[in-house]
C-alpha cells in the first residue's frame, strides 16, 4: 500500500506528459455536438444588423443594498459571492 501511494503522483505526471505530446502543444479534443461555426465576417454582420431580440429583462431585476454593517455581518467561516455590477464580483 505504501508504495502505491508513492506511484499515484508519478503515474498523474506521466499521464499529463502524454496528454499534452501533441507536435503543436496542448490541443484539445474535438468535440462532436458542435455544429460547424460560421465565418467571421458574417457574424459581424448578423451581429451589427440583426434585431436584436429578448434583451430586456421580463421582470425587474432584484438589487439589494450592499452596506459595510452587511459585509460585516457575514458568516467569516464561509465563502460568499456578492455581485456587485455587470461583471464584477465580490468574493469573501
């Protein structure tokens, strides 16, 4: 059992090393359910011409105040995630 435990790191490593020996790097597999892409140039343009459809939210969006005596208040033992705008975030 001793030895094996030993092995199970070296055995990872030599399997990543094989995983990435493609003459060109690390490439990853083809996946199969994906449809054939478009060129470029035709999505630009369905991008700047299409009407754009369903990019208004139904229903308001929920926006709660985010005060110093909140973030105080969470738990310290646990991780939070507080979305503070488009893409940024707040991780505690």
């Amino acid at each position: 059992m001793h030895s094996l435990i030993h092995r199970l790191p070296a055995a990872a490593c030599l399997m990543a090393l094989l995983g990435c020996s493609s003459p060109g790097g690390y490439e990853n597999m083809a996946n199969p359910d994906v449809l054939p892409s478009k060129g470029a140039a035709e999505l630009w343009l369905r991008f700047l011409t299409a009407t754009k459809v369903g990019t208004v939210p139904v229903d308001a969006v929920p926006v709660l105040p985010l005060t110093r005596a909140g973030l105080d208040a969470l738990d310290p033992a646990a991780n939070h995630v507080i979305r503070l705008g488009h893409s940024s975030h707040l991780l505690k």
